[in-house]
C-alpha cells in the first residue's frame, strides 16, 4: 500500500497539471478506508460494462491510477469502481437496466451517474478539492483528485459521484451569498436543502449537496447488507449530517440516524 501511494505521489509532484492521468507521484494520502466493502468482485465483463458506461479512458486512468491493475484497490481506478458499485446495487430492489428511474434515489442514483457524466478522469489535484465538473461546454468532464481516492472512504466516494454527476446535469452552486452565508462558508454551498441549483440552463430543486445528502440519506435507511454494514452506514450519516450542518445557506433543521431516522435540530 504505502510504496504504490508514495510512487503515485511522487509523479504527481514532477509532473505538475499533466494534461493525462499521472498517478505515479501524486502527494498528500490519508488512507483510512477500513476495509468494508468485502462484496467488491472485479470481473472483466463488470469492468467492462462500466468502463464504457462512465466513459472512462486509458489515458485518464494510466501511469498508476490503476488501467493497469483495475482490481488493485489501493489504485484510483479500483477505488472509483468501489463507489460505482455501492451506486449500481446497494438498493434492496436494484435496477437492472439504466434508464430505469423508477422508485427512490438509491435506486436509480447509479443509473443518474451514467446518464450525466460525460467521462470520468482521474487528476492528481491540488489536494484542495476532491472533485470537479465542468458543464455546459464543448468538452464537458468530471475529474475527481487525490483526496477523493484515499482521503474519502467508500460511502463519501458514493456520495460525492452523485454531487458531482448533478453538477454534470448543469445545476450549479446557489449558496453562500447575501446575508445568509453557509457555516462552511464554501462555494460549494447551496442556497436550501430542497432548492440549490444555479447558472444558465440549470434544473430547478435539488442542488449537488442536496442529492448527495438524499443519497446517503437512503443508504442509511435501506442499503442492502451485501454493500452496507453498521460502519458504513455510520459514515453515510456523518457525511450527510456535515453537509446538512455546514452546506446550506438555509439551515435543514435536520440530522439522520444511521439507521435512516430523522432528528429535528431546530
Ligand atoms: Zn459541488
């Protein structure tokens, strides 16, 4: 583990923006996924399927993200296909075809994610963000950084594909404006729970930290056990209760439970 991160971080460093993928030397890992997700299986046609779902490329994923060794969970590329798995199948009633959207959003988020992304690039980052979406362009794309791969355990990696692919759907940031500034006072803020998208062409409702709380809203109450555990399901309420607490102009006036309950905090 420690020599394929300190590899990858290393290239990162000389590199500096390489315009491809280049693992081998990137910087700043924390590592502190904890080993769940023992249902992960890497099969070629699974790889495949998704491979061409998400429009992954070779030289996005190259030079030790992991195109060379797709099932090496301690590579970008097999840490991502982690998250699309629990996005894929963790409902109890999964879809089973992709533009199937019926029923809630842990079980259609993964097909959401396919449909919206217009590819998928591993960067090495700045470190400072750990995701990013440009839309509405002639080269549309998300690049997800370093501290996606290893500052984020799986569930937070979920999470954050489904804020990303909404910003992917044109909804950009509404929040931290005004008078009401958010407490994370981040532009990474929306402006309500159930109204956070902006910008040219934009969809109404939901913004990005919106579905991403949905999302991880729903893994707690139902994930099936298969691609959920006590600890996982801890983590999708931390990381919804830190974006419901921080995230919004407007407070939610709400937390979760692990278990999916609703707490009204104000
Ligand atoms: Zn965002």
């Amino acid at each position: 583990m420690k020599s394929t991160i300190s590899a990858i971080l290393a290239s990162c460093l000389l590199l500096g923006v390489a315009s491809e993928a280049r693992a081998d030397t990137c910087d700043t890992v924390r590592g502190t996924d904890p080993g769940v997700m023992t249902s992960f299986w890497c099969t070629q046609p699974w790889i495949d399927f998704y491979w061409d779902a998400y429009d992954f490329d070779k030289g996005d994923w190259d030079d030790g993200f992991g195109w060379e060794a797709a099932c090496d969970r301690r590579r970008p590329l097999a840490r991502t296909f982690q998250a699309i798995q629990l996005l894929n199948y963790a409902s109890p009633n999964e879809a089973l075809k992709t533009n199937d959207f019926n029923g809630n959003i842990l079980r259609w988020g993964g097909n959401y994610t396919i449909r919206e992304f217009d590819e998928l690039d591993a960067r090495c980052g700045d470190g400072s963000k750990r995701a990013y979406t440009t839309w509405g362009g002639f080269d549309d794309y998300t690049e997800l950084y370093i501290p996606f791969f290893y500052n984020e355990n799986v569930v937070e990696r979920a999470g954050t594909l489904i804020h990303e692919a909404r910003h992917a759907d044109w909804c950009g940031h509404s929040g931290n404006d005004g008078s009401n500034k958010c407490p994370a006072k981040s532009a990474s803020c929306d402006e309500k729970y159930l109204d956070g998208c902006s910008g040219i062409g934009s969809p109404s409702g939901r913004g990005a930290a919106g579905y991403q709380v949905l999302w991880l809203w729903w893994y707690a109450f139902e994930a099936d056990a298969q691609h959920s555990s006590s600890t996982m399901k801890a983590f999708a309420r931390d990381e919804a209760n830190r974006i419901l607490n921080t995230m919004f102009d407007v407070n939610p006036c709400f937390n979760i439970t692990s278990n999916g309950s609703k707490i009204i905090t104000c």
